[in-house]
C-alpha cells in the first residue's frame, strides 16, 4: 500500500474514530492532510464538551488552521469516517477545503442528501473509503445503544 494513499489517511481517521469510541461518542474520526502530512486530527466531542458542534470535522478543521495560521484550507485534504453533516459541509464551504473523501455515507444526515451543493464549488469529493469497517464501527456502536 502507498504510504499517501486514500487508505492510509482514512486509516488514521479510524484511528480518532476508535478514540471517540473509547469515550462512548458517536465513532466518527477526521484528519486533514497537506503535503501528505497529517495538519489536524480529531473526533467527536459533543457529549465530553456538551457541545452538538463538536464533530470531528470541526473539531480538525480548527486544528489544521491553528497549524497553517489561516483560516483556509486550500490545498487540504479531509478526511472522515463519515459524510459530513450539512453543518460540516457548511464549514467546509468556508475553509475552502480543495478535497473531502469519506468512508460510509449518511443517508440520513448527510450533506448530500438535503443539498450537494452545499460544498465549496471546488471542492472535488471520493466517497466509498474503507466504507465497510468505517460503516460497521457506526452500526456496532448503535446496536449496543439499543
């Protein structure tokens, strides 16, 4: 496997999502990327910070402008166990963030689902990574909720 491949960021995403897990969060991890390097890393907190804007995207999006010193993420790439919700494709409209690439799809919660265009008109979009086991570690931690 390519060291900067799709897999391998998308693996390191898993990682966070398994550090959400730990924490009885909803298991979604996200990791931006800039020149193949790794800038921000993050998972859900909403229930540790009390906060229903604490997903992981937010969450690696401040960590990866807190590392260039800019708001913007051009030449970025995120990566995240889940399609964003449309409040994190909303987010990453204004990040400018040039590629998002997800893992399982949210039929339910999506951003795709209300409105694709909700994304920066740039920002090219791969779906479908590892989508089994980032899908299954969702559908797993639901069915102990349950």
């Amino acid at each position: 496997m390519d060291i900067f491949s799709h897999e391998y960021f998308m693996k390191e995403a898993l990682k966070e999502a398994k550090k959400a897990l730990d924490k009885n969060e909803v298991p979604i991890g996200a990791v931006v990327v800039n020149n193949n390097q790794i800038i921000g890393r993050a998972h859900n907190l909403s229930e540790t910070l009390n906060d229903a804007t604490a997903h992981a995207e937010m969450q690696a999006f401040t960590a990866a402008a807190n590392f260039l010193g800019g708001k913007y993420l051009n030449d970025c790439t995120l990566y995240v166990t889940l399609e964003p919700c449309i409040m994190c494709g909303g987010a990453s409209f204004w990040t400018q963030i040039s590629e998002i690439v997800y893992g399982a799809s949210d039929q339910k919660r999506g951003y795709s689902s209300i409105n694709s265009k909700i994304l920066h008109p740039k920002t090219k979009v791969i779906s479908g990574i590892l989508e089994d086991e980032c899908g299954n570690l969702l559908i797993d931690f639901f069915k102990q909720k349950r």
